[in-house]
C-alpha cells in the first residue's frame, strides 16, 4: 500500500542549496498526447525497493552510501504491481505513477525492453512545467501527495549539513 502523503520539516538547513523538486504527476499525466493516454491505459508497472534499500542488490545501492542508517535491508521486500495510470482515490484525477528510484520494469516486458519507454516518461514528468522548486529555510513545512507527487532532494551543499524530520501519512 503506498503511503498516501508526506510532511517534510526543515530543522537545519545549508546556507546556500539542498532545495527539493516536486514534479505534478496528474499534470504530467494531462499534457501526454491522447494516443499515449490510450497506451498506457491498462498497463502496470512493478514496483521494488530490494534494489536500493535490500539485502541482496544487483548493483550498489544507497545502503553502501547511507551506512548503518538502514538496520534491516533483509526486510525491504516490498515488491507491487500499480497500474501506470493511477487514477486518485479523493480526486478521481489521473496521474502517472511510475518513477526511476523504485519502478524496476513495466509488467510483461523485461527490464532492457522497459528502459527506454520508462526514461521517455521520466523524461516527460521532468519537463520544467510539471516541475516546481522549493527552496527550504529553517522552520518551513511541506506537504505533499505521494500519489501524485514526485520529490527529490537537490544534493548540492557538500560540506554543510541538511536535516528534515518526515512523516509518513497511511492511507485511510
């Protein structure tokens, strides 16, 4: 079950960078030709974080990086098919759901036949109209929907130190 939101609070924040990128999936979703719309419509993805939070990974993974941080890789076998279409449980928006950190390949097809079409829809959520930047200061708060929201901190203050405390939200 994906976690349904976050909330990020900024306890120390570098002088300069550590920003976060937020990209709009329904967004994202609505400025894709109706032809592609109709493709991906019934198609699923498989979802897995062995490879970076696991046990057992197929190439180096964030663990190495983070250390001790994570105390039971053995446990990250949270492997899910989702539909590439999400449509929002309170919305009943569409939005793409798919992204590079956890998406392993499309259901059906292998890894090497996935690549290209999964980089060519990150390339598309990427684009700088679906993108916003947040510039963190010390005391801010962000929120956001984890299904039709893709974030990624902007690791560029070596040297000085970044530290948020997150909530996980369930969905209800």
């Amino acid at each position: 079950v994906p976690a349904f939101g976050s909330i990020l609070y900024a306890k120390e924040v570098p002088e300069t960078g550590g920003d976060t990128l937020f990209a709009g999936m329904t967004a994202a979703y609505d400025d894709l030709s109706d032809g592609l719309k109709k493709t991906l419509e019934g198609m699923h993805a498989v979802h897995s974080s062995r490879h970076i939070f696991g046990a057992n990974k197929s190439r180096v993974s964030q663990v190495e990086e983070l250390g001790e941080r994570i105390l039971n890789p053995e446990l990250a076998t949270q492997d899910a098919t989702h539909p590439i279409v999400l449509t929002h449980p309170r919305t009943g928006r569409k939005g793409l759901y798919v992204n590079p950190q956890f998406t392993t390949h499309i259901a059906g097809w292998t890894a090497e036949e996935s690549e290209p079409f999964l980089a060519m829809l990150y390339t598309h959520i990427s684009m700088q109209e679906h993108v916003c930047r947040f510039r963190w200061s010390r005391g801010a708060v962000a929120i956001w929907d984890n299904l039709a929201t893709w974030h990624q901190a902007i690791n560029d203050y070596h040297g000085h130190r970044r530290v948020m405390w997150r909530v996980t939200l369930e969905a209800a």
